[in-house]
C-alpha cells in the first residue's frame, strides 16, 4: 500500500520591517496564534547597541558584526530544528539596509563594509530563505508614533532623515526580493497592535500565504 509523501514542515517564517514597524508585536502574536516559537532580535543583550547610538561611526562595524553572527546562528538553529519558528528580523536586512546604509552616511568604512558583505555572503550560502517573510510596510510617522510610545532610550538620538534613509532601502530591497514567498502587510492601515480585529485580518493573511506552500 503506498503511503502518502509527508508533506514538508514550514519551518521559517521571518517579519521584515524598519525600526518601529511592530515586528516584535507581531511575532509575538502570529507565536501565540499559531503555536510557532519566536526567536527576536537581541537588542535587551546586545553588547554594541547603545554605544552605537552615542557614536555611529565609532560601533557601527561591531554592531553589525553582532547582529549578522545572532541572526545567522537563528536561521541554523530553524533549519536544524523540527519545530515552525516566527523571526523577528531577518539576516537580509542587516545586509541590504543597515550596513549599506552607514556605509552610504560615511558611518562605516568602505574597508569594514567590503569585509562585513563579504562575511555574510559566504553566510548567507550557507542557509536558505524563509518559506515566508512578511513584510511590514510603515511611513514615518507610523514609526515615529511606534518608537515614542516604547520609549528606549538608545532610540532618543534617532532623526526622521535616518528612519526616511532605511524605509527607501526597504522598499529598493522589497521590490527586488525573489528568494522565496513574500506577504506585505500595510501597517498604516492595519492595526494590529490596539485592534483585535485588525490582527484577526493579518491572522488570516498569513494562513492563506501557508496554505499556498502546500
């Protein structure tokens, strides 16, 4: 008697989005909602972070260094494990956005910049994309309004060009991505932190985005 093939696990899924976006929220609530473990980003131990805010050009390399180093040993951790695993923040960003960002705002070297992309390629091979990365699509004052009300201090020194700066890397990086499943969710418009029956819609999305990996 033939049995029917397994149908493969969905092991990663990853939330992209700039600082303030809600991506911490929403792994929080697609974790409970769908039983999914959460892995986010380290910012609470985070050796580099607030340094890095007092002096950009000074940190920025060994920041990002951290950043790429947690995130990809994240991915190994899901794609060695059996168990559905929601990201907060994905290796793609520190690479496409943030270092080339401060590279492009004369923060981080050219020498340190080449030596960082080169590392996070030869990662980068090594593991494979999200089965669905869900993008988080916000404008400034979304994040503005987002980052005021969690209050970090670290994030005090932060100006609207930066925050301008990362979203048009976002959107350069969003409207080329080809590596996998992709779901956009307009945080302008969605609510999903204050309303239950805004996050009861991206639930849905999200469910029709994993139906369709079948």
């Amino acid at each position: 008697m033939n049995q029917e093939p397994a149908q493969p696990i969905v092991k990663h899924i990853a939330i992209a989005g700039n600082i303030g976006a809600g991506k911490t929220t929403l792994c929080t609530q697609l974790g409970k909602n769908f039983g999914w473990e959460v892995h986010y980003e380290s910012t609470d131990d985070n050796p580099y972070l607030s340094d890095f805010y007092v002096d950009m050009r000074r940190w920025s390399f060994n920041l990002q260094i951290f950043f790429l180093n947690n995130r990809y040993q994240q991915v190994l951790k899901i794609l060695q494990g059996d168990t559905t695993v929601v990201q907060d923040r994905t290796i793609y960003e520190d690479a496409y956005i943030f270092a080339p960002n401060l590279h492009d705002m004369g923060l981080m070297t050219s020498r340190d910049f080449d030596n960082y992309f080169s590392l996070f390629q030869t990662m980068s091979s090594q593991i494979q994309p999200p089965d669905l990365l869900i993008y988080l699509r916000a404008g400034i004052p979304t994040l503005v309004n987002h980052i005021q009300r969690r209050g970090r201090d670290y994030e005090g020194n932060m100006s609207l060009d930066y925050l301008r700066r990362l979203n048009d890397r976002y959107e350069q990086w969003i409207s080329g991505y080809k590596e996998g499943k992709l779901l956009v969710i307009n945080a302008d418009e969605i609510d999903f932190i204050d309303s239950p029956e805004d996050l009861g819609k991206v639930v849905n999305m999200v469910s029709a985005e994993l139906h369709g990996l079948f």
